[in-house]
C-alpha cells in the first residue's frame, strides 16, 4: 500500500487524510467543484510506448498482442479484471436519464410478465439479461438518433428527453434494474401455494407488502457490507466481468467495438442455428452414456453411465445447457477444480458403493433423486398423515410409515449443512483480520482506497448515506412483522428476526466466495431446517420465514455484485442504488397482478382438476410439499430419528477448514485455499442430485479448456474473446429456446419420432429388464 496520499490523475478531491498500517484512509469529505474531469477519449502511445503522461481516466488502446486490456494494468493484482475492465472514465456522462427511464421500465415489466407467466407452466423460462443488453442496446441507440433534444423545465428542474450520446453507464444501469427483478419474486411461490392448495384467499395489499418486503429488506442489510466486501480489489466478482466484456465490445472504440461485435455475432449465430439439434432434432447430442452403451444391456453399466437417472460416469454432452452447467468460462480453476474433484469423489465413488451394496436400503430408490418416499420405495403422499387441522395425523403416519430419502439425496444434506460451518470458519480464518478492519473503517466513516485504480476512478462520486440503507432496512422490516400478524402469513416478529439475523450474518462468507470463487452456499436449505424448527405445525409461517431466509442473502449478495459491477462500468453509487431500487419495486407489482390473473382463470387446471398440457403448478406444488415437510412433519421426523448423523455436518465443515488451515500455517507456500479448499468441496457436493449427472463430466472438461489451457497457452486470445465466445454461447442458446417455446411447446408441437430422439430414451440408455424396480422414479 503507498505511504503517502498522491492526487489521483483524474480528481483532486478535497479530503482529510489519516495513514493507519500502510492503508490510505480517506474521510469522505469531497468537493465536486474541485474535481478534474476526465475527457475519457481513447489515448494511444508515443513514440517509446510510454503512457506516463495520460490521465487515468482517458482510455488506451491496446496492441493486438498485448495481453492486458491497458498496459498501466499488468501488475494488477487480480489478472482477470486487469485483461477486461479498462481505465476509461468519462464522470460527465447522464445517467439517470429519459432513456434509462423508459427502457428499465420497460424491460422490468416484460420480464417480469414473462417469467410470472412461465412459473405456472411445465416449463420455466425468462428473458436473460444478455438478451436486455443487445435488445436495449438498439433501442437506446435509436432513442439517442430519434428523440428530441429540447429541454424542459420543471419547478426549476431541466431535463431533456435527449441530453446526448447513448453511453455505456446509462445501458449498464438498464440492465441493473432488470437484474432487480428479471425473475420471479421468490415470495410468489408461498403465496401461490397457500392459494391454490391450503384454500386461502389472502388480502391482496398485504401479499403486496409480502412480495415487496421479502424482496427490499436485503437491500437494507446489504449497504453495511459493501466496504467489506466491494471495495477491496481482491474481491472482484468473476461472474460479472462478461457483462462487462460485452458492454466494452459495444461502446468502447469503433474499429475494436465493430471487430468484437461481429465475432460475438458470428457465434451466437452459429449457436443458435446449431441448438435446434440437441434440444429438438437429435436430443441424443445432449447426453451420450458411452458406459451404458458399452454394458450392451447390463443393469450396473446402466446406473453407473445414465446421466438422466444413474451416476453418469463419463457422460459426454454436446449441448451447452449442460456444458455451461459450472458457469466454465468465467469460474476461476481453482475454484471448479476443488468443486469437481469432490463431485467425482461423491457421484462416481462413493454413491455407486453405497447403491450396489444396497446400504441405508439404497436400491429402493433412484440412485439420485431428491423425493420423499416410503421404505418400500413409492411416492410419498404428505396429504395421507395430515389431518384437517393441518396436524399430523399420528394414527395415519403409523400406519402410513415414516418418509425416507434416496442415500444420494441424505448426503445432500449433509454437504449442504457442512458447507454452511464451513463457509463460515473458512471467512473467519483467512478474511477475518482484514474485514474486521474494513468494518472499523467503514463505521468510523473512512475507507481505504487500495492504490487501486479503479476505486481512484470513483474517488470524487458522492456515496450512498448509511442511514438510507438503515431507513429502507427500517421500513421493510415494520412491513414484515405487519404483515406476519395481519396478512395471514402467521410469522411471528422473533421468527423474521431470527431468520434475517442468520441471513445477514451468513451473508459475509458467501459474499467472500461469491467474489473470489463465483459460488455461494446459500441458505435455502437452512432456512427450510430452520423455519421447521422453529414452526413446528405452521406450514404458513415455515414458508415464510423459508422466503426472508432465502430472499434476504440473495438480495444482499445481488446488491453487492451489482455494486462492484458499477465499479467496473464506472456508475456513481447514488445512481447504481436508485436504478437497483427502481427495478426491485417494480417487479412485485407485475408479478402479484399476473399471478391473480393466471390463478382465477386457470385455477382447475393448476390445482389438477382438469387436465392440461399448458398449465401446471409444478412449482407452487414443491412450496406446499415442503410447507408440510418442514412444518407439518418438521426436521426431527428426518433428522432426529431416520438421520440423525447428519447434524454432524455441521462439526464436519468446521473442523476440516480448521485443520486446513492449520496446515496452511504449517507450510505457509502451498496455498491450501486454492489447492485444497473444504468448503468449495462441500458445495460440489451440493450440486448433485438436484441436477442430472449428465450436465457434469463436459461441464468439467469446458472449465479446463476455458479457465485452464486457452489463458495459458492462448492469452492474447483469452483477452480479446474468452468472454465474448461464453456470451454468444449463452445468447445463441437462450435465443433458440425461446424461439423453440413459442413456435413448438406453446402450440403444442413436436418433432418426429426417429433413431435419433426415441420417447421411450433420447441417448439411447433402455433401462434393462433386471433394474432395480425404483431405480427410474
């Protein structure tokens, strides 16, 4: 860190400045008027190649072998943001203009429509935020070519419809918004479920407030965390950095931004034409089990080489909804490396020995599956052991018998709960020191800038105040304890305190590995454990303490991600809050006015009374069957007395990140965070069986070839087309198959039967006559 506070090439704010342990602390004092704007043109090298004398802000072009995206940026600590974020700043671009007005608001609602409309059918789709990007992309460009320019005034206050050139911080921001709410409001599934099969007509302002709190009130708790967890350079976000490749190849420099664009073009084009084979053509491409194929017949090749129903053991794909399963060209190595060592340990290793020697009764289930059963193997029917009152019915459940799960999907637990632990001591030990002092700068109003570039970027841009954040936290959480008591959703005060305390606290380790390792244990799962045992025969309340759970880490860790990409895309923090918020507020709206509609006008069909190949509530079904397995049932009928040794778990995560670091202390050079990390371990476990094993062994395979061979032995490549190739992957896929939804599956059309998509077993893995009987469920 520098000693001393040298002025930043593209602001002088006015500042009061204390050294304390090497870091530049900086008061936030600044005066905009002493700020020197940076014109934010494209500078080019002298003679020597030397770009001592160019401002920070203004951008350099770079050689077309230069490995880094700006030559000032090759001792960067962070290699990845150093080959795709540029220096180029232009602070006096509008941002929060018409435009972006009216093509959030636009978009907000389309995807908010869309996705609402898709959660009531058999199959989910949404428009992604790629697709936002290109689409307003265009219209902002036409806006900016169209609209007029004429000023106007309001009580003093000028405006323009048109206040200039359509820049990249203004697009960014559109796509921010749609982030918001780009999907369905987490909160819609327990009201839809309370409405369809408990029976409840729920008053509709308060299910608003449901909707709205659920999805604001982690936006209040994540503003405390962004000194901790945006600023410092280590964290960097990995997932975030192919927006921001695209945005570069769309507003940077013509003649770079016209070459970028016409090889992102190219292969979304190519992808999009290829696709209609494995997702429609020749499905067969989607999963190839050589292992099954080579049994000729034999019933343990089938489970072991399966990846629709068995451990998929060298499963090829040809489709890139499966080989982008690991997210392979932006996860760091090291992190899909430690994930899928221990995913071959569990799914190719262990889970087959416990099948085929027939432990925990292993063959009277799927061999990966996640449903509830009885001990013969049949679907477990919840309704059977409850009772009017929404009881157990003690008489039925003995009779009925206990719910069991297949091995596969215990370990799941397990792994999940261990991950929770060990997330969080694997915080404490290797981040601990330097949050801990993040945090007392950032309560102390100070903040470090890192000799860091990019925050020198941002030096002068006035901060979002804490007590906006303390205020927005304020109002939801007096929203969702109204709510609780008067809306019918039986959630007492000390319950959403508690489940949001969890979240909060649990929110700094999984924001570490959402930055540095592109993965977060979440709290899902814990949340169901939790509201379970804390709701004991309240399947309403289990379901809403499981909402905030899930809703408040999600939407911190959204808020953060967001925040540190408007770092990248150089957005001031006042405006990135208010185009967060805006996006976020609007979408409970859409969704809750969608869903009545679809609910009162297709209630028959929703809940099974009449049949239909349009409209199915799949997943308002999985909220009501997990309102009573966790609230009806409870955890102790799963884990105090089928599987008590899962609680071990959370011992289990602790310990093993404790004696890795106690190694780590030992030999201090053999980087044990990277070479050997539990808690990246423990989440792959996670992975499976909630997904079908065919979406791996490519996925592996891709992570290599991306994060591990190109940027090694091709870095200028790297550089220049990494992120662009993942993304016109992406789109290319995305776009055929929302094309293939409204022009095949909404008119109910198919392809013919032929060699190549068999009903019976697209990749051609017939079950054998002498399977176990369950082993399909």
């Amino acid at each position: 860190m520098a000693d001393e506070v040298t002025d930043s090439p593209v602001s002088t704010p006015a500042v009061e400045v204390n050294e304390k342990k090497d870091d530049l602390l900086v008061k936030e004092s600044v005066d905009i008027h002493d700020v020197e704007v940076a014109p934010g043109f494209v500078a080019e090298a002298d003679f020597k190649g030397n770009f001592n004398d160019v401002p920070i802000g203004e951008g350099i072009i770079p050689e077309d072998s230069d490995e880094f995206i700006d030559p000032r940026l090759k001792d960067y600590p962070i290699p990845l943001v150093a080959k795709t974020v540029d220096l180029r700043n232009d602070p006096t671009e509008p941002i929060l203009t018409f435009r972006f007005w009216v093509l959030s608001t636009f978009w907000v609602l389309v995807g908010c429509a869309l996705s609402t409309f898709y959660f009531f059918k058999p199959y989910y789709n949404s428009i992604t935020s790629y697709a936002v990007q290109l689409l307003s992309w265009g219209m902002g460009d036409a806006m900016a070519r169209y609209l007029p320019t004429r000023q106007f005034s309001f009580f003093g206050w000028k405006w323009s419809m048109n206040p200039g050139p359509w820049n990249a911080k203004e697009h960014a921001l559109i796509v921010v918004a749609y982030w918001g709410s780009c999907y369905t409001a987490i909160g819609m599934g327990p009201l839809s479920a309370i409405e369809l099969y408990y029976g409840e007509k729920l008053n509709a302002g308060w299910s608003m407030f449901f909707l709205l709190a659920s999805q604001m009130i982690g936006y209040g708790f994540a503003g405390l965390f962004r000194d901790i967890l945006v600023r410092p350079p280590k964290m960097y976000y990995p997932g975030v950095l192919p927006n921001v490749a695209l945005f570069n190849a769309m507003h940077r420099n013509p003649s770079v931004t016209k070459k970028a664009l016409k090889y992102f073009a190219i292969i979304a084009s190519i992808t999009f034409v290829y696709e209609w084979l494995p997702e429609l053509i020749f499905p067969l491409l989607s999963s190839l089990p050589l292992i099954c194929w080579f049994g000729h017949g034999n019933w343990k090749a089938f489970v072991l080489g399966s990846g629709t129903y068995g451990f998929g053991i060298l499963d090829l794909s040809l489709d890139w909804n499966y080989i982008t399963y690991m997210y392979p060209y932006y996860t760091p190595l090291w992190s899909s490396m430690n994930q899928c060592i221990f995913i071959i340990l569990c799914v190719w290793i262990i889970y087959p020995a416990i099948y085929f020697t027939n432990t925990m009764n292993a063959q009277n289930f799927a061999p990966m599956d996640t449903g509830t059963y009885t001990v013969n193997g049949s679907t477990y029917d919840v309704t059977a052991i409850v009772g009017s009152n929404l009881e157990v019915n003690r008489t039925a459940l003995a009779e009925y018998g206990s719910p069991y799960w297949a091995p596969s999907y215990v370990f799941y637990w397990f792994w999940t709960f261990a991950a929770l632990t060990a997330s969080m001591t694997y915080a404490i030990l290797w981040y601990g020191k330097s949050g801990w002092e993040d945090f007392k700068n950032a309560w102390s109003n100070k903040r470090s800038d890192y000799d860091d570039p990019y925050l020198k970027l941002m030096s002068f841009q006035k901060r979002v105040p804490h007590w906006w954040y303390l205020s927005l936290l304020g109002i939801c959480a007096v929203i969702a304890i109204a709510q609780g008591y008067e809306g019918n959703m039986k959630l007492s005060a000390w319950g959403l305190i508690v489940i949001c305390l969890f979240s909060f606290i649990f929110t700094w380790p999984n924001g570490i590995l959402w930055a540095v390792a592109n993965t977060q244990v979440g709290m899902g799962s814990f949340s169901d454990l939790l509201a379970g045992a804390m709701f004991p025969g309240k399947p309403t309340a289990v379901l809403s303490a499981y909402t905030y759970g899930y809703c408040v880490l999600e939407q911190n860790l959204n808020l953060i991600s967001d925040y540190k990409f408007g770092f990248y895309m150089k957005i001031p923090e006042r405006e990135m809050f208010w185009g967060q918020v805006w996006g976020t507020v609007l979408g409970p709206f859409i969704n809750y006015g969608f869903m009545q509609l679809i609910v009162d006008r297709e209630r028959p069909f929703l809940i099974g009374q009449r049949t239909s190949e349009a409209w199915d509530a799949v997943q308002s079904r999985v909220y009501y069957s997990n309102s009573i397995i966790w609230g009806i049932l409870g955890p102790k009928e799963f884990f105090g007395e089928r599987y008590p040794w899962v609680y071990y778990s959370f011992l289990v995560g602790a310990g093993a990140v404790f004696l890795t670091w106690l190694v780590q202390k030992w030999k201090p050079r053999w980087d044990m965070e990277r070479w050997f990390n539990p808690t990246l371990m423990f989440y792959g476990g996670m992975l499976f069986p909630t997904y079908p094993t065919a979406n791996f062994f490519m996925s592996f395979l891709a992570c290599i070839l991306f994060m591990g061979i190109l940027p090694r032995y091709c870095p200028v490549w790297w550089r220049k087309y990494n992120y662009l190739t993942g993304v016109g992957l992406d789109c290319g896929t995305q776009l055929m198959t929302l094309v293939c939804i409204f022009i095949i599956n909404l008119p109910n059309l198919s392809f013919p039967s032929w060699w190549g998509n068999d009903p019976n077993a697209t990749d051609r893995c017939f079950p054998p006559a002498d399977l176990p009987p369950y082993a399909l469920n």
